[in-house]
C-alpha cells in the first residue's frame, strides 16, 4: 500500500475555532497520492470543518499546513483550487437551469479566440466525461430535469474529472441509489490508480471500509485513529467514534437503554404507503397520543421529506396519511395546522419571524382562536408572557424583537407557539440541534411534559443522542425507507448506527 | 445556559438613539422630504402656502389616494400589480356603460339603474382582481408578469366598450362623490380619506392585517405557522382590484368623461405614493401611514412645480430623480433594519 511515498498532503496540528468553542483541536492529517481515505466521526466531530480548511473555505485557522511539500497558505477556496484541490459539498451545489454540459463546465467552458463558448465541442466533451463514469445522458437537457442523484453525480464528476489532484467528497453518497454508489466506487478506485489523492466522508461506515485504503476517525475535534481499512471493523470504528468512558460531559448513551412498553394511548397518525420520488418509499407507521417516536437516520434519508409531509408542505406521490381516524390530504399547511398537527424544522429561522417582536411569533398560529375580527394584543401579550415565563426564555420581555434573543432562545419561542395551540401531533425536526447542554436539557423536559399531556410527538433526527434522548420508540430510516423499528427493548447509539 | 445566553441576548439588545433613528429611517426620511418640499415651495411661491391650495393639493391626490389604500396591501405582502391604473379606467368605463348617455354618444351601452351599474362595475373589478388572485396563487405566475398581462386585459376590455369614443353620464352617486363637495370640502377627499383610515384600521387592528404583514415579513415562515398564504395573497390582489375601481369610478366623474387611456399616469403614481411613502418593497414593513405621507409628498411635488414656472418638460426629470431617490432609501433602510435586527 501507500508506505514510501511522499505525501501530497499534509497538516500538522491544526487548531480551529468558532467563537471560542474548538472545532478542532491539535490535529495532524496526511494525504498520500493515489490513496483513497476515509475519514468518519459523529456530526460535529471536526471533519467538514478540516475539510473546508483543506478547500480554502476556512482561512483563519493555527497549524502547518502543506502541499507537496512545500508550506503553504490558502486565502481563498480559489487558491485551493489552482493547487489542484476540489471538493463536493454536502449540499447539491448546482445549477438546474443550466445544461449539464455547462454544469460539467461550469466556470472553465471551453471557448474559441473570441472567446465565445463551443457548444458543440463542450457538448461532446460532457457526453464523454459522463460516459467514463457510466452515465449515459444528454449533454444539452436541463440539468433540473433530471432526478437529484443523477444531478449528484454529475456533480461529482464534474469534480473529479476537473483535473484536480486531490479530490474531497462529503457525503457524496446520500441521494445515490446502490448501483449508483457501485458506479462511483468503480470511478473512484480508477481515479486513486491512476495517483489522485481522495478523501472520502461518508455516515455509510460500510461504503468507507469497501472502498477507502486508510480511514481516521474523528471524536471532538480531535483524530483518535488511523487506520489501515482492511484491519479494522465496522464495530471498532463505531466504537472509536462515539468513544468508551468519561470523556464527554454528556450522557453518551453507548450503553444500553430500554425502551419502554409501546404507549396504549388512541393512535393519533397513521402513515400508510407513503411515498414520494426518489426520497420516501412505502412508509407505513403509526403515532399514538402520549408517546415520542423518534425517527432516526443519516443526512438525506427523507426525514426531511417525511416531516413536510405531514404538515401539508410537500404532496406526496402516494400513500394515505390518517388524523385521528379521518384520511386528510392536506392542500395547504394551513389545513395541516386546522387538522391539529404542528411542525417545528430543524431550521429556526424558517418558522420564525426576526423582525416582529416574541409575542406576535407566539400568537401568530392561534390568532383565529383568540380573535374574530379584531386584534386583541393585550390577551396575546398575556398568553406569549406565561410561555416565556413557563419555558423561561430569556431575556422574558415578550415585546423585544426575536431577532435579539439567543439561538436556544429562539427554539423556546418556536415551541413555545405550537404549546398554545396545542395540536394533537406535535413534528420537532432536530429539537435540539446547535444547543447547549442547559438548553437541550430544557427542550428535552418540555418535550416530556407535552407528551405527558398526551400529545403524539414524532422527532426526527440526524443525531442518534437526540432520539436517545427523548424517544419511547424508533423509527430508522435509511435511503427513504423504514428499515428497523425499536421498542420495548434495548437500544443504544451503536445498534442505532449499526442499524442505519 | 442561562448566564451566558442572557450575557448575549443583553448584548445584542440595540438601545440608544443610534439604532433606534436607523431601524425608523424608512419613516422618518419621507416626513423630512415632506417637510423640505413644502418648505422649498412656501419659499420659492407665496400662492402655494394657502388654504386653497391645500385643497387643491387634496383634491388631486385623492384618485391616487384611493387607488393606494389597495397597493399597499399588495406591496405589504411583497408583490406587485401593474394592473391598477387599467382596472381604475375598466371600471370607470363600465359604470358610465351602463348609464343612459345623451344622444350624442354614440356608444352601443346598456344603460342600468344606478345602483345596478354601481354593482355591476364593482363586480367587474373584483372579478378582474379574483383573476389576478388565481394567476399568481393557483397558477403560480409572478404578480409583476400576472398582473402585466391583467393591465392589457382590463385595457382591452375598456376598448371594447367604448371603442374610441368618449362617455359622460355617470350614476348619479358617482357624479356626486366624485365632483361634488359638502361644506366646501370635495366628497372625492372624503372618500379618499374614509378608505385610507378603513385601509389603516384593517391593517392595524384585525387579525388579516396581521396577516399581511407576516406573510410580507417571511412568506416561508408564515406558511410553517399554518397560516394560508394562497388565500391572504388572493384576498390582497382583490382588494387592490377593488380599490381600482372605486378610484377608477370617482376619476371619471371627477374629470367628468370616461375614455380609454384616461389612467395612465395613475400607475406610476400610486407606485411612487407607496413606495416614496417607506413602504418596503421587500414586504412587511410600512402601512397605510406611509403611503399617505408618500402621496403628500407627489402631491406637493407636482403642485408646487406648477407654482414655480418651470419647464414642464423638466418636471417629468425632477419626478423620476424623486423616485429614484425614494427607491434608493427604501433599499438601504431595508438593510440598515437587517444589521440592526440579526
């Protein structure tokens, strides 16, 4: 394997931070050329933020960092890419109106003297490109047209076909179908043969063993392995990653923790066939009234979907949803919310209004209760002041505007509306996400106490400690489907990871 | 968390009189440029600083006015319709179609008790709105492009009823409203003001108007709090339509004839009476407030330049620097609210 050569990559001890919280903590990082390496570690473990410094993303960091050899400085992700560096983010970063020959081009079109693009040339160029890499497309169609992993994959080949020498992928394997992911690998392995230097960050732990020659796990900011793939397991790296013993100040849930006996109360939804294109296939659960089923699965595996699904944002293709025994097909999510089902996403910002003060943000989805015709501020004053003062958000002054209140805060606030309302199912997307420790722990017991009331509450989420946290049952899923459920029975992180 | 979160929030907290001027600068620079014309004109003209003329003022926004009161809602919401000025004159049209005209008149009309016209022409504006509302909601056109095409629609419409030629008769009501006055006061300013306060009351203090300031502020945000977007929208281009009309009607009795084309000045108009006004165009902020200082504003403008003997060419000129002016502050203040909030 790759013993002897010279690395065309190098890091050591790399230091970075955001606003006083390490992201990263004294790490050292060496890419050998013709080497695909694995890098794996939980959500916020430090491997996209070491990934943007490699890309030029991130300029302000301390450490060595060297290219071939030489020590070098990025100020750009310009730079990174005239030294050969390229990446493929986690989001699709597309355009869907263009051709995909232009999007395979994108930046670099071939032009003639007078500097006009030819098509035709570029056009045949893409069309070959794509061929190398099994993808048989036309050049001139709209890229938007075409399904999200095919555009996913375009993207990645547009990367590694760019002529860089070191190519990163982060999480290039979500939105792809097995042969799909099969296609990438056989491109991957030609790429690192013919002495490209790859790093690849996937969730799939089993897509990192199949196809990486070196894997490092990352844990809080800091490498704690590297490892030869083919002297490791699946079970070790989970193992690495979530890490044995005291180290995390938190509960870190790899022990076993039993779930409780299913709740007996009235079924509140019934998911029934759901599916939507490529993202959900055949989903058929149900939630009852008094318990939290958590729904637990890797970025992109349609919880995203499922979630707008059920608040009446997104339609699906097919499936029946039930709301309290009657079908409803929601046509807005306005007929979602009448139907008692609340939905907080994992963005604040998208239910949230920054420029209005805390208590119009609380009264806004109940205002046809509390008024016919005619505003009554005084009673929304009241009813958003014993919410700030019951979830004790700070600063608790309800006329200040949301944008001035804290992250956690704001989260407060986004619960604190659907608590008056109360719906019947309650949907939290990432509840706790970007939190910390105190205000998790707040979310968590307003989470219990609604479900003491007897509210259905489905929590989806990307963290394995979220669902641990809160969930009586779990749901996994996996590539738009449902693949395990839990209940009754033990659970922790790793049977989680195992099972997704 | 507490200590630390509390520390942060206190920091953010924007107090002082700094901050607080910039997050008002949408409101306080139209009253200045109100206040700095008014001035320059009482100066520069000793006939423009009387009581007559401020009825003139008056009067002469008040067709504005109206029409207005419905834009505002419209560019509340963050959207746009191009089609007020040709609804105004459709509607106008319609009304003076369904009365008897004189002999003269040689149009083909159907002429209707008043009251009937009356509705009938409301009918018409509202069904044209409802259009507009379904376009942009159901559809899903833009309201710039929707609303475009309504403009050559209504357009259209006043073509064919009247095909060139030139109306008069009006039901009575209208004439009255229109061109009548009761103790010296012009009943057309009293209905400009009764719909700008009924326009003001709604967007202050009922629960729609609430409405139309979330749905302006953050449309996406406003669709995950389960409100009903498609419907505010629809209900805000109907309202628009109606507004039109109403202006369109008291126009044509108050100019005294119903022709095609007779509106075309009115778009721009009410655009710049909203938008000099402070009313953002981003949605969300601003109000009936605004739009009464932003037709003060036109209204002095375009009277006062009357007052000073100038080219009249040139007053076209010094009206387009206005707007721009206006549009320029408008953005800016937009973004000086965004750094002070986040």
């Amino acid at each position: 394997m790759p013993e002897g050569r010279s690395p065309i990559l190098e890091l050591q001890g790399i230091t970075k931070s955001f606003g006083g919280v390490e992201a990263l903590r004294g790490v050292d990082f060496a890419l050998l050329p013709g080497e695909i390496h694995g890098l794996v570690g939980e959500n916020g473990a430090g491997k996209s933020t070491l990934m943007k410094i490699i890309a030029g993303v991130h300029t302000d960091f301390s450490g060595r960092f060297l290219v071939n050899g030489q020590e070098t400085r990025f100020r750009s992700a310009r730079d990174a890419h005239a030294a050969g560096i390229a990446m493929v983010h986690q989001e699709l970063s597309v355009a869907p109106d263009l051709t995909v020959a232009e999007n395979v081009f994108l930046g670099n079109q071939p032009t003639n003297r007078l500097g006009i693009v030819q098509w035709r040339r570029m056009a045949r160029e893409a069309g070959e490109q794509l061929a190398r890499f099994g993808i048989d497309v036309d050049p001139m169609s709209r890229l938007g047209d075409l399904p999200i992993g095919l555009q996913q994959l375009i993207e990645i080949a547009r990367v590694l076909f760019s002529g860089a020498r070191i190519v990163i992928l982060d999480e290039p394997t979500s939105a792809l179908s097995p042969p799909e992911v099969e296609r990438l690998f056989t491109t991957l392995r030609r790429l690192r043969n013919e002495g490209t230097g790859i790093v690849f960050i996937s969730h799939f732990i089993e897509d990192i063993l199949r196809v990486s020659d070196t894997v490092t796990v990352f844990r809080n900011g800091r490498k704690v392995a590297e490892t030869a793939s083919s002297a490791t397991t699946k079970g070790a790296l989970i193992e690495a990653m979530i890490g044995r013993g005291g180290e995390a100040l938190e509960h870190s849930y790899t022990d076993d923790l039993s779930l409780p006996k299913p709740s007996d109360g009235p079924v509140v939804l019934k998911v029934d066939q759901l599916s939507l294109a490529r993202s959900l296939r055949d989903i058929s659960f149900e939630a009852r009234a008094g318990e939290v089923l958590g729904v637990y699965g890797f970025m992109g595996c349609g919880q995203q979907e499922l979630s707008r699904i059920l608040f009446g944002k997104l339609k699906p293709d097919g499936g029946t949803l039930i709301v309290d025994g009657a079908p409803k097909t929601f046509a807005s999510t306005a007929a979602a919310r009448r139907a008692g089902v609340a939905l907080v996403p994992e963005s604040r910002r998208a239910m949230l209004f920054h420029q209005e003060p805390v208590y119009k943000n609380v009264s806004i989805s109940i205002l046809d209760r509390i008024s016919a015709l005619l505003l009554k501020p005084a009673r929304e004053r009241e009813i958003a002041q014993r919410q700030v003062e019951q979830l004790q958000i700070r600063p608790p002054v309800v006329g200040l505007d949301l944008g001035m209140l804290s992250g956690g805060n704001q989260q407060k606030v986004a619960l604190a509306r659907w608590l008056t309302y109360p719906p019947k199912l309650l949907v939290l997307c990432e509840p706790t996400r970007g939190m910390d420790v105190g205000a998790k722990n707040d979310v968590i017991n307003i989470v219990r106490d609604l479900r003491a009331k007897g509210l259905a509450i489905i929590v989806l989420s990307t963290e394995p400690e979220t669902v641990l946290s809160l969930a009586d049952r779990i749901l996994v899923l996996k590539r738009g489907t449902l693949v395990r459920e839990f209940k009754n029975e033990p659970v922790s992180k790793d049977r989680l990871l195992e099972a997704a | 968390m507490a200590s630390s979160e509390t520390a942060l929030a206190a920091d953010r907290k924007p107090r002082g009189i700094g901050p607080f001027l910039r997050s008002q600068m949408r409101n306080i620079a139209p009253f200045l440029t109100l206040i700095f014309l008014s001035l320059f004109f009482a100066f520069a003209s000793p006939s423009f600083a009387t009581l007559d003329n401020l009825g003139n003022i008056l009067t002469q926004v008040s067709v504005t006015g109206i029409i207005a009161v419905g834009l505002t809602f419209v560019i509340l919401c963050a959207e746009i319709d191009l089609s007020i000025a040709s609804i105004a004159n459709v509607t106008g049209i319609a009304v003076a179609y369904f009365t008897l005209q004189e002999s003269y008149v040689n149009i083909a009309n159907v002429p209707m008790p008043g009251a009937v016209a009356i509705l009938l022409a409301i009918l018409l504006c509202a069904l044209l709105g409802l259009v507009n509302a379904l376009g942009l909601t159901v559809i899903g056109i833009p309201s710039f492009i929707m609303t475009l095409a309504m403009m050559q629609i209504a357009a259209g419409i006043s073509a064919l009823l009247v095909r060139g030629q030139i109306a008069y008769k009006v039901p009575s009501l209208i004439s009255t409203l229109g061109s009548g006055s009761i103790g010296g006061i012009p009943w057309i300013v009293i209905v400009a003001a009764i719909m700008l306060l009924a326009g003001h009351l709604v967007l202050t203090y009922t629960r729609f108007g609430r409405y139309v300031y979330m749905v302006g502020g953050n449309r996406e945000a406003a669709e995950y709090s389960g409100l009903n977007v498609k419907l505010i929208l629809g209900a805000v281009m109907v309202i628009s339509a109606v507004c039109s009309g109403i202006g369109g009607m008291l126009g044509v009795a108050h100019f005294g004839s119903a022709q095609q084309n007779e509106f075309d000045t009115y778009l721009l108009d009410s655009i710049a009476a909203v938008v000099v006004g402070g009313t953002s165009l981003f949605g969300g902020r601003g109000g009936i407030g605004n739009t009464i200082v932003g037709l003060f504003v036109l209204g002095v403008l375009n009277n006062g330049l009357d007052h000073v003997n100038i080219d009249s060419f040139l007053k076209i000129l010094i009206r387009g620097l206005i707007l721009l002016a206006a549009l320029v502050i408008n953005v800016y203040a937009q973004r000086l609210r965004e750094q002070t909030a986040d």
